[in-house]
C-alpha cells in the first residue's frame, strides 16, 4: 500500500528573470520549549518557508540529518513536518538533497492527514482501498488536531482518498470501543490491527448513531490510529470516535485532548554561505472570496519582508502595473512570479501559486468590507487584473458597500474597454438606474441606456436593457410612439424570469394609451394572475391593500403606500385598468417627490376613460396642475377645460373655473 508519509513529488520551474542567489543559502529552525514535562522523546513539529528550489537537507546542531516531510507545494511556499525534542535547533539548507528519505518514516506525535485524488470505484473491503490508493495521484498533506473532518482540504470532495495517521495518548487501560462515521467506505486500525471496517457506498448517519464499530483491548500509554477513508459523494464526512472503559455514555468524538500535540517550529531568516542575511520577502494567501456561485474568486495575497529587507516596489506578475502596495488582489487562480525591487536595487522573486482554497471558513465580520475596498484602492494604483471588475461589480453590490458600488460605476465607465459590457449593464441597472428613476433623470438615463444597447451582445442583458429605455420613454418622459418602437425590439422569450411581469405590464399600458381600453382588457386577461386562483377571504385581502394604500397618502407615508401599490400589481395585474387606482398611484408618485411620473399615470388613467364624469374630472383636475406646474399652459388650459366639459357641476369644475380665470388674468397683466 502506498504510505501518507512520503516526500511529495515536486517541479521546481522557474521563470526567467527568476533572481536566486549564487551559493544555496540557509535558514535556522527553532523549536519551542513545551513548559511541561516530557511524555515522550520527540514530537512531531510544522514549519514553513519560502524557497524556490526542489530540494532541501535538515540537519541538528551535531550535523546529523533529519528526515523532513514535505506536505504541500504552493509556488515558493513549502510546508514540511519532522520529529523533534522541544528546544532543538536545526539547519535548513536549500538546494541540498537529502542523504536518506525514509520513506518508513512515521510522525512522532499528533495527526497527519494524506489526501489523494482518484478516479473513484466502489470500495467492498480493505485490499481494495490499497489497490485504489497505488492509483491515485497525491494532492498534499495536512496537519489536523484530531480525526474528524467534514470536507476535503485540499480539493473537490468526490473522487478523493483520505489517510490519517495520529498517535493517541491513553491514559487509562482497558477495553476501548471504537466507531466510524463517514461517507462511503472507512477503516479504523490502532496498531495496525483493524478494529472497524465499514466498506461500499453509503451516508454517514448509521455511524453517527454508533452502529460501525469495533472493540480492543488497549494499555496506558502511545497507540497509533490509521483511519482511511474513501469518498464518492459532495459530502465528504471522516469522523473517528470512542467509548471509554466505563463509560456509559453513547459514542463520541476522539477529542483533541487524546491525540499528543505538535509543535511549530520557529524559522529564521534566509543566510547565505557566511551568516549573513540576503533580502528576502514571503507571500501568504490571506483570504479567497468567492461570487456568483463560486465561479469568480479574488485572492487575497500579501507580502512580508525579511527583517532588514526594505520593499521599494512591487510587479505581481499578473499584467497589473508596479506599485509600492504590499497587498494584492488576484482573480484568476494559477502560477505568478511576484518580484520585488529592494532599497539598495536588488530584484528578488518568489512563485506564488494560487488555487481553489476548499473547505475554508468566511472571513470575519467586516474582512471582506475591508478586501474590497483595498482592491479599489489596488485599480486605482495599479489596475485591476482580467476579471477583476467583474468580481467587484457583484461582490460590491452583494456586499451592500452602496457608496462604493455607485462609484466604481464612475470607474467602470473610464475603463469601458477594460469591462465586459454585459457586467457594466448589470451594474448600471441595479446601482443607477433606479437613483435615476427617482431624481426623474429620464433624458440622462434614455442616453445610457442607448449607449450600453449598442455594445451589449448576450440576448439577456440587451433584451432587458431595450425594456428598461421603453419603460423610461413611457413612463418617465411621455413618449408613447417612440417607447413603442422600442418595446417593439424587445424579445419577450430572452428576458430573464423576473422582468416577464414587467414586459407583459407596459405591453397592456402601451396598448391603452395607442389603443385603448378594449385593446389593454384584451392584453391584461393573458397575464397570469395570482388572484385568480384566490378565495373570497383573500380577495377581501386585496381590497384592503387598496385601502392600506389610502391611508399611507394620509398620513404621507408615500414609500409604504408604494410598496403596497407594488404588491397590489403583483397580485392582481388588472389592477392597473383600473383608473381611481391610477389616481392613488399618481398621488404617491407626487408624494415621493416625483411629478413627471405622476402625471403620466394620470394620463395613462384619462386615456382609460372612466365611465364616472366625477372621476374623470378629478384626475384631468389633477393632470391640470402638473402641467401648470411644468409651465406647458395649453396643455394644462385644455385639461382644465375637459373638466368643464365632464363635470360641469362639480367641486373640480369650480376649481378648475378658478384656475382658467387666474391664468387669464396673469395674460392680461403680461
């Protein structure tokens, strides 16, 4: 069977520019004092560097070589673990290969976790993981506090093989119940005697309960566990648990405290041949966020200088300009050499390899707040790798970061040929149109709109950019016919879901105002309509939204009245025939601050023709004023006259008999 522990084959290619010094150079390694009293030799003991050559030798303080295991290769980064006495000393010298691998080599304490990728077969027994595991491809190696994991670290869950092998610390002799609770097959040996087995494909709920298990008879002291685990499935569960003798107790997890601890040992600065440091830096990925389902990630990188390493300048490899920042944000995974001008003109260089980061946990509160804006910073110094306005037009607005999402708009715009104009769509629509709409900046946003059509290309994105500019004509500027020509370019079956209601709504609105109310009754018994399917008691319901709607223009809580007047629409479509609806609709438009678009539901409800002369009355009373209001006298003369004509004994034709007489009077005066 091919064992976790084994040095992990790397490539060590390096770029061209790649500056490494003449003699290999090395590093001292410290390990920490335990402040407690020996329970046993050695430890197992992590450490980390950053070097670029394949090979590297450990040796103690008497020059006697140590066995080093590498676990991952990330680009320069290079994580290993070796077995050592707390306050040992060691040298690490890069560029040397080691004398003895010692491929039997086993960790002297804690958990190691071996992860492997393979093309997955069921597993019905214990030779058959082996002959699985000869196949696969290792993925790296991890060091885990305990057996009891419910994802795969270093990839995608399916198709992966999983080898831990720890030391566990008894304390108390006696016979010692062991289960497994995993998705599909799991083996659990202590001493390399197996204990429990629970082959083939299944889920993990039969081992949570305690039905795989097995019992052995185990003395005070150290036991090495192997748990193996072979997965198939998006989960990924690996849990290994106990009774203890005497215990009553249903089964539990093997907590941390069981498995003897490791150490992390302290790693010095790069030295060449005479003790003297050379310049040097080390990247680490600090945090990867992720949008849109996963599909887009930035990577957020930073460096660290060696103490007395002064950084001057920065070129991260990713096509992005120089710049004095020692943070990145990276939104494409893949290999990159990041090099470094220093204080005294050296270059140095490191490979940073970035890949998907499985199974980590979110960021804190406010972290990634504070990653977006530092990559806003980043375009703004040294521009934005390909991808990267993508992933902040989302994570922004999906971020809440109003301020900045309304600005980077601004940025997007001076970078047009930098952005994909479907993204730039999308932003504009959820940031700026709607601001737009409400300040009735029609004209601003028509011109817009026009310019995103003409590049857009991806029928989702065009189509939905035709309906909002028609639905701007329409309802913001009062232009039936041209909206028209617009909405008559708008194909209904590539708009998205969620804008369907909004095409079939102005298609019987336009059809009102052109053809009439006949014609839009026609278009509104097509639309799909919630209430239709209502009993009586919700149809009650309705009408008191209607209701709820007056009393919001009462009390001038116009924002509430409009958010019932929207969930009124998405009930019962018809409602928007209805022309004392479309007065109440108009007052809130005129509440909100809004007149133009009061007055063209006003219009819209006169084209109607309501059959109660009050009514129509009221509304050409209305209409009145808002053309007054725009200074458009003859029209708001004829709308005042049509008052007359309708309603000639009304409380709207006296007032409407005033206004004519004031605005006589002013023309006289003139």
């Amino acid at each position: 069977m091919k064992r976790g522990w084994r040095i992990w084959p790397c490539t060590a290619v390096l770029a061209a520019g790649l500056l490494l010094p003449a003699s290999a150079a090395e590093r001292r390694l410290s390990v920490p004092e335990t402040g407690r009293a020996q329970s046993h030799p050695q430890y197992l003991v992590e450490a980390e560097c950053h070097m670029e050559t394949p090979d590297f030798r450990l040796t103690d303080s008497l020059r006697t070589e140590r066995p080093a295991k590498v676990l991952l290769r990330r680009g320069s980064l290079v994580r290993f673990v070796f077995n050592a006495k707390p306050g040992e000393s060691f040298r690490l010298e890069e560029g040397k290969k080691p004398a003895d691998a010692a491929s039997d080599w086993l960790p002297a304490s804690g958990v190691i976790r071996s992860v492997y990728r393979v093309k997955y077969r069921q597993v019905p027994n214990r030779k058959a993981f082996e002959r699985l595991l000869d196949e696969a491809e290792p993925r790296g190696a991890v060091v885990e506090k305990r057996i009891y994991s419910g994802w795969n670290p270093l990839g995608p869950n399916p198709g992966s093989l999983h080898v831990f092998e720890g030391v566990l610390r008894i304390a108390r002799p006696g016979r010692y119940t062991f289960c497994t609770a995993s998705t599909d097959a799991s083996f659990l040996e202590i001493d390399g005697r197996p204990v429990v087995a629970w082959p083939g494909n299944h889920d993990v709920w039969g081992g949570l309960r305690g039905e795989r298990a097995g019992t052995v008879e185990l003395a005070a002291g150290e036991h090495r566990i192997t748990y193996l685990h072979a997965n198939s499935r998006w989960s990924c569960y690996s849990l290994a648990g106990w009774r203890t003798p005497g215990s009553e107790k249903k089964f539990s997890p093997i907590p941390e405290s069981a498995y003897t601890p490791t150490l992390r040992a302290k790693v010095g600065p790069r030295l060449d041949e005479y003790g003297r440091k050379i310049p040097d830096f080390g990247w680490q990925l600090e945090e990867m966020l992720t949008e849109e389902g996963q599909k887009l990630q930035l990577y957020f990188v930073s460096l660290s200088p060696q103490v007395g390493t002064e950084i001057r300048s920065v070129d991260w490899g990713d096509g992005t300009g120089e710049g004095k920042t020692l943070t990145h944000a990276y939104f494409k995974p893949g290999d990159y050499v990041v090099s470094v001008r220093t204080a005294d003109g050296k270059k140095i260089s490191h490979r940073v390899e970035l890949s998907y980061r499985y199974g980590q946990s979110l960021p804190k509160p406010g972290r990634e707040a504070e990653i977006l804006r530092t990559a806003l910073a980043q375009e703004a110094e040294t521009g934005l790798q390909e991808g990267g306005y993508r992933y902040l037009s989302e994570a922004l607005r999906r971020a809440k970061l109003a301020k900045e999402s309304r600005e980077f708009y601004e940025t997007m715009i001076r970078n047009q040929d930098k952005v994909e104009p479907e993204v730039l769509f999308r932003h504009y629509e959820a940031t700026r149109l709607d601001e737009q709409r409400r300040s009735e900046a029609f004209d601003t946003a028509a011109a817009e709109l026009r310019n995103l059509i003409a590049r857009l290309r991806a029928p989702s994105e065009l189509n939905t950019a035709r309906l909002a500019l028609a639905e701007l004509l329409f309802y913001g500027s009062g232009r039936t016919d041209a909206a028209a020509e617009v909405f008559a370019t708008v194909e209904r079956s590539a708009l998205p879901k969620a804008r369907v209601r909004s095409y079939e709504l102005l298609e019987v609105d336009l059809a009102a105002m052109r053809e009439g109310r006949a014609a839009a009754e026609a278009l509104a018994a097509k639309i799909a309509s919630p209430s239709d399917r209502y009993d009586r008691r919700q149809l009650l319901r309705l009408d008191g939204i209607k209701l709820a709607i007056r009393n919001a223009i009462v009390l001038g809580k116009f924002a509430d009245g409009m958010r019932y007047a929207e969930q009124l629409e998405e009930q019962r479509p018809a409602v928007r025939l209805a022309p004392d609806y479309l007065q109440l609709k108009s007052r809130l438009e005129a509440g909100l601050g809004r007149p133009r678009s009061a007055a063209r539901l006003l219009e819209l409800a006169r084209s109607l023709a309501p059959e109660d002369e009050e009514l129509r009355a009221e509304i050409a009373l209305e209409l009145g004023r808002f053309y007054a209001g725009r200074g458009e006298t003859a029209a708001a003369i004829a709308a005042w006259k049509e008052v007359l004509d309708a309603a000639p004994r009304s409380r709207s034709a006296v007032t409407a008999a005033r206004l004519l007489k004031e605005i006589r009077q002013k023309e006289v005066e003139r």
